[in-house]
C-alpha cells in the first residue's frame, strides 16, 4: 500500500524532498516572518544520526553557521536543527 501512496504522490506531484527522508529523522517546514523558508530536523532517535541536507543553502539557527547542499548533518541523539535559506 506504501509503494501504491507513493507512486500516486510522485505522478501528482505531491512527492517533495521531506518524504524521501526516513524515521527517526523527521522534517517540518514553514515561513518566518522575513519569508524565508525554515526547516526543522528532529532525531527521534536515542542515537546519532547523520543526513545529507539536500536542500539551498542557509543558516543553521542553533549553531549560527552556514549549511551548503549536499553537506552531511550530524545531529546528537534526540537532537534538532534548524536551518533558514538564506534566500527569500
């Protein structure tokens, strides 16, 4: 049934780079106030996981650096970040 969704997702084009990660990281969106787009990743996970950030490049919030396409993310067991494109 997965597989079904998924393919129905893609032809609609429903399908966007959030539903091609997998638990435990988990991946929410939305606008700030400036309308720069916002990502949160949360590990749901009580170990490290690390994940290609496939997205533009922005400003991880917490750590107040730059994060580039493609780049590896660590994040610590139960941990998030958050990043903001730096485009509007």
């Amino acid at each position: 049934m997965a597989k079904v969704l998924e393919r129905a997702s893609k032809a609609a084009g429903l399908w966007g780079l959030e539903q091609d990660c997998r638990y435990p990281l988990i991946v929410k969106s939305g606008t700030n106030e400036a309308g720069r787009e916002i990502r949160y990743f949360f590990n749901y996970s009580d170990a490290s996981i690390s994940f290609t950030y496939s997205y533009e490049v922005g400003t991880e919030l917490l750590s107040n650096r730059k994060v580039c396409i493609n780049e590896q993310i660590e994040l610590d067991r139960w941990g998030v970040a958050i990043v903001e494109s730096v485009t509007s």
